[in-house]
C-alpha cells in the first residue's frame, strides 16, 4: 500500500506459519498463539535495544534460552528459538528507531494473526485429522506386527506398536476440549483403547 518498510515488517509475522505440524488443532492453536506473541515481543524489545549492543546481545541469549527451555520442557515440534532469535536480531538491525515499537510490533501482531488464521482454516473442513491419522498410524503398525509374528523383525515391530500407541494417547490427550464435546473425538478414543488391548 506504498510503504515497502511497514510490508517487510509485517512479513517477518509470516515465519509463525513455519511452526505448523500436524498436531490437533486445540495445541496448534494454543501454541501458535504463544509463537505470535513470542515473535512481536522480539520485534517490540529489538526495536527498544537497539541503541544498547550489550544490552541487546545479553537478551538476545534470554530469549533463545527461554525458547530452547519452553519448547522442550512442552515438547514442542518445530525449529524452536531459531526464528526468535533471527528476528530479534533482524529488529536490531534496522534503522534504529525505538518511538516505532510499538507500530513495528503491532505490524508484526497482525501478520501473525492472519499466520494463525491461515494455519487454522483445516479445522473447519477436517477438525481431527490429526487425532485420525494418529489412530490409523496405531492400526497399520499392529497389522505389520500381525505379518512379522514368530519372525526377525517382531521385536521391531513390537516396539513400533508401543511407539505408535503412546503416540496417539499423547496426541489423543492434547486434542482434548472440555468445553466441546465431539462424538468423532470420543469413537477415536475407544479405538485407541481397542488397538491398545489388542496389543496386550
């Protein structure tokens, strides 16, 4: 809209999209959320610092340990303080403005919110794919495990099953939605449960 600055601002909102996976929508969204808040208060605080270097490199190291701690203590899939980092450092780099903080960083909040909004558009049409092709995952590994019986390769496939079933419980369980109660939900949870007795 004639201001090539403000786009390439708004673009680094973008890099939350990078930290999609197919995991069930109510953790994607959660985590999605906290990545858009992550990444404006990298633009916000590289904005304010970067007058200060040293000020800047000591935060620089807060905020990619805080995001290396986080994603692993919530076991989060994706490329963890990598793009925090980049944009911070990104921030400090740019003409050094910090009365545009806030204008920056609100930039950046919306290009994020539009990333969350795009990530999210699968839930209307398939809204537990992910908790579906968990359980399937399960199934397909028991029947392997079916052919392989008395042979090499049971042990293997024995822990493929074991792998496969905590899986989908793990995945099963961050889908869950105590305000939302789904028929489809509930049907995948007792087939995870059948899958699980029939391994024993």
């Amino acid at each position: 809209m004639g201001n090539l600055e403000y786009g390439l601002i708004a673009a680094l909102g973008g890099f939350t999209y990078l930290y999609v996976f197919p995991i069930p929508y109510a953790q994607l969204a959660k985590k999605l959320a906290w990545v858009v808040l992550g990444i404006t208060l990298a633009v916000f605080l590289g904005t304010i610092l970067a007058p200060f270097p040293i000020i800047s490199a000591i935060t620089m190291g807060v905020i990619g340990a805080t995001a290396i701690f986080l994603f692993g203590a919530f076991r989060f899939i994706g490329p963890s303080a990598i793009f925090f980092v980049l944009i911070f450092a990104m921030t400090t780099g740019m003409p050094i403005a910090p009365e545009e903080a806030f204008i920056r960083a609100g930039l950046v909040l919306m290009s994020g919110a539009l990333s969350w909004c795009i990530a999210m558009v699968g839930w209307f049409f398939n809204p537990h794919g992910p908790e579906k092709r968990a359980v399937k995952s399960t199934f397909i590994a028991l029947a392997q495990l079916l052919e392989v019986l008395g042979t090499d390769k049971m042990n293997d496939a024995q822990h493929q099953v074991m792998n496969s079933i905590k899986d989908t419980s793990q995945t099963l369980a961050s889908a869950y939605l105590s305000w939302h109660e789904s028929k489809l939900y509930n049907q995948l949870y007792v087939l995870n449960n059948i899958a699980n007795k029939m391994y024993h």
